[in-house]
C-alpha cells in the first residue's frame, strides 16, 4: 500500500543492525535486534484528543473509534450533561498504549480557545479530533488555528449524520448523496468564513461506524502517523470495513519475518526440545494475537453480536477455520509436526490468511440486513418455562455476585427465554469484574522495608522476578506503579517518602493525586513520626482510607530473643503500644497499628490487616484483591473458595444458553472451553500453577517437588481440553455427550432438555473440582510452612 522502507515494521537503522548480524552469523544478536523492535512497538503509545461542545455525541464517537457500543463494558458514558473539567483517558481495551482523551468543551468561562492548548496540556497529544453535530462554529475554527500554530494535526468531523438523514426521509425529492454534499458544503463554508482554508470535514455515524465518510477518516489518520505509531492504531481499529482489514492483515504480514527469526535463532541452539517449546509459544502467542486484533476472539465477537442484534453463535458459524476456533499448545505441537521446511513463516502465514478470510466472512454476516438473517431458535411458551435452576428467577438475593440491576436484567431475560441474552449479562459481570480496578498506595520513610512489604502482599519474594528492588537508597520522586502478576488491574503504588523537602503533609496528597487510590497504608520501621500523624489527617479530611503499618517485627523479635526473660507476645504488645502512644500524642484518636514482618507475611497482625482491607472494600474491588492476595493462611484460602464459588452460576448459564442452540458439537465444544478456563483460573488463584509453586519453594526454601507431592487432585496437575472432555463424558453419563447434539436438535424440548442437562453439568463439575483445589492449597500451605526438624 505504498509503505517505503523507512515506514516499515522497524527503523532503518535496526533494519541495518539485523543485515549487519546476519552477515556475521550472529542469529543471537539478529533476533535480539527484532525483539527490541517488537517491544517497542507495543510500548509505542498514541494519545488522540477529541474535543467538541456538549451534545456533539463525543461519548458514543469515542466508543464506536474503540469498536465499543454506547452499552458494553468499558464504554465512555452516554446521554449525560458535559461535566468534564480535565481531560479524562478511555484506553483501548486490547491495546492500552492507544488512548483516546475527552478533553473539556471550548469556548466556556474557563476554557477559551487562545489558552485551551495549555490548559489541556496539548504536547501529549499526536493529533486532534474537532467533532461538531450541527455546524462547526467559530471557537472550533480558532482552535484550529492555535493547534496548527503548535504543530500538531487535527481533524474536523460532523458526527450524527445517521440523524441527519432519518430526518430529511420523509421529502419526496430525498437523496442521500446529496443530503450529505449538503452537510458538508455548510461544515466546509462555516469554517471558510471564520478563516480556515480549504478545510476538509468527515462526516460520520457512531451508530454506524462503516459507513460515510469514516473509512476516509480513518485512511487519513493512517497515512498521516508515523511507522509505529501508524501500525498499533490500525490494529486498534475496529474490524467494520474491507480495506480496514485487508490493511491489517498486511500490517502483520509485514512482522512475520520477526517471529521466523526468533525461531531460527533458538533452533541453533543444541538444547533437546528447546526449538519445538519455543516454536510452540511463538505459534500460540501470535495466532492469538491474529484472531484478537481482527476481532474473532470470544469477547470481540460478543460485543460485535449485541451491536448488530444477531446472536453470538451466527457470526460463530461463518468462521471456517479450525484454528480460530481452539488455539492451545497441543494444537500447535501436532502442526509442528505434521510440517517441514520453514515452519514458523508459513505456519504464520497460512493461519494469517484464514483469520483474515474468517473476519471477512463474520463482517459480511455482521452487517447483512434483517430480511436476510436465517431464523433463529423460537421462544415458544413451553421454552419460557424453563429457567436455570428455576430458584435463580424467584429470588434475586440467591443471584450473588452481580450487582441489583444485573440480577433484574438477567431475571427479565430468563422470563422472557432469552437464555442468549442472560449469559451476556453474566458475561458483562464477569468483565467488570477482570476490569475493575484497585489503586493501593503505599507510603513510608526510607529504610521502612516499603519494597519489601510491597512484595509480599504480592505474594512475592524479594529476588523473584518483577519484585520491586530492594535495599537501595530512596530515590522515588514520583509515585511508581507495580502491577499483580496475575491480576495487573491490582495495582500497588511506591509513593515517595514524606516529610522531605519536596513532599510536605499537608500537600502531599495533591502531589501524589491522592484521589487515583482506593486507600493508603502508612509504614514505619521503627516508630511513627509526627508526619506520618499529619498525613493520616490530611487523608480522613479527604475521605479516603488509611492503615498504619508497622513492619520489620522479626527483627526486632529476633534482637530481643537474646534475652532471659523473652516472650514472643509481650514483645509484641510492647511495640505496638510503642506505635499507638506516639501516634495519639500527635493528635490520633484511638489509632489501630498491624503488626507484620515481609519476610513471615503469614504470621502476626498480617492475615488481621488483609481482614480488615477485605472488610471495607466494596464489592467488585473486594474480589480482585481476595484473589491477588498471597495463599498463606486458612482464613484466606476459605475465602477464595467462598468467592469463587459464588461465581459458579455464571459459568452454568453460559453453558446452558449454548447448549439451547441446535449446532452439531458447539455445546460440548464450548462447555469444554468452560471448564478448561475457569480450572485453570482456580488453580492459579490458589498458588498451584507452575509459577506460583516454584516461587512459593523458593521462598520456604523447599524443593518445588515436594510441595507438588502433597497435590491429590489429577485435575490439578494437567488441565488441558481432553481430561475436561473425558470429566464430562464421566459427568453426563456414558454416550450422553452424542445424544445431547441429537436431543437438542428436538424443537423446544429438546432444547429444553439440553439447557437444563448443561447448566446442572457445569454447575456441579466447577464446585466439584474447586473443593479439590481448595484442599490441595490447604495441603501445600501445611507443607510450605511446615518446620525442616518435622
């Protein structure tokens, strides 16, 4: 498409660089070279601005340009009254380093269009959108000129022309074309008469995103954007138009010759089975990569059905390739062997082709007309009467784990026998639930042990990888984030110490936008200072929460040991009432101190602390921090266990809707992928995946084999799609999983039947296998912690 060298997948400088090693034989340096280019391709970041007056539709704008509708999870708000004083982030959902900003409305009291760049902070931007739903006016135009006086691009688009032209239908003499040529010349002399020249306007629809002029807007942001830039912004896109995805699948065509080389370099490596493994995980990750960035992952494909109002399972049935429906490492092993010759390009390359053939199958279903949608399954009277479990309709505090207007939403849609609609408000929980996002803050004096408790309360040591650092001076001057390797919307905050310079209590928190955490905990090493006192206040007169923390207690258990008359619990209600009294002589009110040690993080106050964090959290935020926390205490393995439990239901009834649908093996197919995700989520919520078990070893200084050997469940130990078909071939009774495709076949009550047999299967397997895993984790929790001399 007209790409010079400069513009492509690396910089000519690397592209040199990889010749140069090539050259000299140095795969290893080759593909490290690609690598780089790899990494800084995803950590590329775009910021685009949209800026207009209230009521141009910027919310839905923003949405349909992340391939969102105005009512899917993560969407920007819809149908309020402009309230925004600072710009505020939507990022994309697949590529976070793409972020769209609602900046403030121009021309108001205190944004004029002479200042507005300033006050937004233009420098983050790489273009603007200027979006208008009637006519553009004259503080769009200055704007216009002050952004071009800084540099930067900006766009001019009409948004809602959808409206316009319902609107203008009932004239006889009614033309599209020339409705919208209308619309444009108004946009186009508006803005001419307020001094711009030949400016060039978009008309566009968020309710239908792939029509008028938002393919040329999106060719025009394309070919305006820089290599890298250009390449995450087209992946981003959403998939609703022919050239949008003919431009993607050569955009990853272009990056396959990285992969192949990454192969080719560790194939030169003489290690036995190194190649395959990593040929396996190179094959898997970008496979995944392909069918999420063209829109065929489960998620993608939902959201895409509620947009268009045709079920899930319609778009389902139009794709043809076996690989987009199951991507697994088994699955590649067998590819790999069964091929020869340069396997990573053209394996890539061939399953590149039938993912995008697949998403122009699903686009051309997706936007069929109504007349022309094949019938789908007819609720009938009888099928209305069936309900999951029944129990669920009639009383919605048995619903647990959504909140009251979900409960409403997927009661109205039981009693109505839209079992498709009910699962997709259960699927829309259980996204709130994966995005919703919990900001700690932790704060202290240098030499407090704050890197070290970060680490703990991420179940880590202080050597594992991604630990925070440990035993270096305070350098931090601005708060630095460190994500849960399992749950990364877990975010733990290393704020920089208080009490210097820099960062005085009473502005400290508005330095550090102490409104970004959900709480705060203050620790000291020794004892608590007047400026710890201070910034407790300043947080309660803020209305956030705050916990004193008292760390490092085994040393000073450990010094004390070397006296006579020692007593492990005297020594501790020595130091904390250390804490408290020089806390209350600074002006705290009756303040409670946790008591822990980073290194024993099971024992003293710790496991009363995370109650009490548990205990004043709310709802979503409170199940994402029980799952992030550390598996060393009953108390919280009983509560994992409690919490994942309450989300069984779902997973039921995503079962049941599927298997209401007549398709030959979708029900078994499906209820398989269940199962295989959520054991797989249970098995590393209680620290029983690979990783967590080899850093928990090292950390009690065990080998990882004999926590491995106290595991009973043969679940546990291999999750993969055959033991969860063979488990529910167990489950349904020899040859039921054959007669449920022909029963469900059956109009009405065969569907009925299979429903009902589905929902009970998934429901009891998921309870089944998570009280073994819960009794596994309590087995290797008494091993781990179990002392060397027993």
């Amino acid at each position: 498409d007209g790409e010079t060298e400069s513009q492509s997948s690396v910089l000519s400088q690397e592209t040199d660089d990889v010749k140069a090693a090539i050259e000299t034989g140095d795969l290893s340096l080759a593909a490290y070279v690609v690598q780089r280019s790899d990494e800084r391709l995803k950590k590329t970041e775009l910021n685009i601005a949209i800026t207009v007056e209230s009521g141009a539709g910027k919310s839905s704008f923003l949405n349909a340009l992340r391939g969102l509708g105005d009512e899917d999870e993560g969407s920007a708000e819809t149908g309020v009254v402009e309230t925004t004083k600072e710009p505020e982030r939507y990022q994309h959902s697949k590529y976070p380093s793409v972020i769209f900003w609602d900046l403030p409305g121009i021309g108001t009291p205190d944004f004029k269009p002479d200042t507005y760049l300033e006050q937004v902070t233009f420098s983050r931007y790489d273009f603007f959108i200027i979006l208008a739903s009637e006519r553009f006016r004259a503080n769009h135009a200055k704007l216009a000129q002050e952004i071009r006086k800084m540099g930067k691009k900006f766009y001019f688009v009409r948004s809602k022309v959808d409206l316009d032209l319902y609107n203008e239908k009932y004239r006889k003499s009614f033309n599209e074309e020339r409705t919208l040529e209308k619309i444009r010349n108004d946009c186009v002399n508006n803005l001419s008469r307020e001094g711009m020249s030949s400016p060039q306007v978009f008309l566009v629809s968020s309710r239908e995103f792939q029509k008028y002029d938002s393919p040329k807007l999106q060719k025009k942001l394309l070919k305006e954007l820089e290599s890298h830039k250009k390449h995450i912004f087209l992946l981003a896109l959403p998939n609703l138009s022919q050239p949008i995805l003919e431009k993607k699948k050569k955009a990853l065509q272009r990056q396959i010759w990285k992969q192949a080389l990454k192969s080719c370099s560790i194939a030169a490596v003489p290690l036995p089975a190194l190649s395959v493994k990593c040929d396996v995980g190179i094959l898997v990750d970008n496979m995944r990569q392909y069918c999420e960035s063209f829109g065929l992952d489960d998620i993608s494909l939902i959201i895409l059905a509620s947009q268009v109002r045709k079920s899930v399972v319609e778009l389902k049935y139009v794709i043809k390739s076996p690989l987009a429906k199951e991507i697994s490492k088994e699955m590649a092993e067998k590819l790999l062997a069964q091929a020869t010759g340069e396997v990573t390009y053209k394996m890539l390359n061939s399953f590149l082709d039938g993912v995008a053939e697949d998403a122009q199958r699903v686009l051309i279903k997706a936007l069929e007309t109504e007349e022309k949608h094949p019938p789908t399954v007819p609720h009938t009277s009888r099928e209305q009467k069936f309900i999951p479990g029944n129990k669920f309709a009639k009383d919605r505090n048995i619903l647990p784990g959504v909140s009251e207007k979900e409960t409403e939403d997927i009661k109205a849609a039981l009693e109505a026998g839209d079992l498709s609609g009910a699962a997709y408000v259960a699927h829309k929980s259980d996204e709130l639930l994966k995005k919703t996002e919990l900001n700690i803050a932790i704060t202290g004096e240098s030499g407090a042990g704050k890197s070290s408790f970060l680490n703990a309360l991420r179940g880590l040591g202080d050597e594992d990888k991604e630990s925070a650092e440990t035993g270096v001076v305070e350098t931090t001057k601005e708060p630095e984030p460190y994500k849960h390797s399992k749950y990364p919307n877990v975010i733990f905050w290393d704020l920089p110490g208080i009490g210097t310079p820099h960062f005085k209590p009473d502005t400290y928190l508005e330095q550090v936008k102490f409104d970004r955490y959900d709480f705060f905990i203050i620790l000291a090493s020794e004892r608590f200072r007047a400026n710890h006192a201070k910034l407790a206040q300043e947080i309660r007169r803020m209305e956030k929460k705050f916990y004193f923390v008292r760390s490092k207690v085994d040393f000073d258990l450990y010094n004390e040991k070397r006296k006579q008359n020692f007593d492990e619990e005297r020594t501790l209600e020595k130091i904390r009432n250390d804490c408290v009294n020089n806390l209350s002589r600074e002006g705290m009110s009756s303040p409670q101190v946790f008591l822990v040690s980073s290194r024993e993080f099971q024992k003293y106050d710790s496991p009363k602390l995370q109650k009490k964090l548990l205990k004043e959290l709310e709802s979503h935020k409170k199940h994402i921090f029980l799952l992030a926390l550390p598996n060393l205490s009953k108390p919280i393995l009983e509560k994992k266990k409690k919490a994942l439990q309450r989300q069984i239901w779902k997973q039921a009834l995503k079962s049941c809707a599927i298997a209401a649908v007549p398709l030959p093996a979708l029900s078994v197919n499906c209820d398989v992928g269940i199962l295989v995700d959520n054991m797989r989520q249970y098995c590393e919520s209680f620290g029983l995946d690979d990783i967590s078990l080899n850093a928990l070893a090292s950390q009690v200084r065990k080998p990882v084999a004999e926590l491995k050997a106290v595991i009973k469940s043969p679940l546990v130990k291999d999750i993969s799609k055959e033991t969860a078909k063979e488990q529910l071939t167990k489950a349904t009774g020899k040859g039921l999983i054959l007669a449920k495709h022909f029963i469900s076949m059956i109009p009405v009550a065969g569907t009925i039947f299979a429903a009902e047999r589905s929902f009970t299967v998934t429901y009891r397997m998921l309870n089944s296998f998570l009280d073994d895993v819960a009794e596994d984790a309590q087995r290797v929790l008494i091993k781990a912690l179990e002392r060397e001399n027993k």
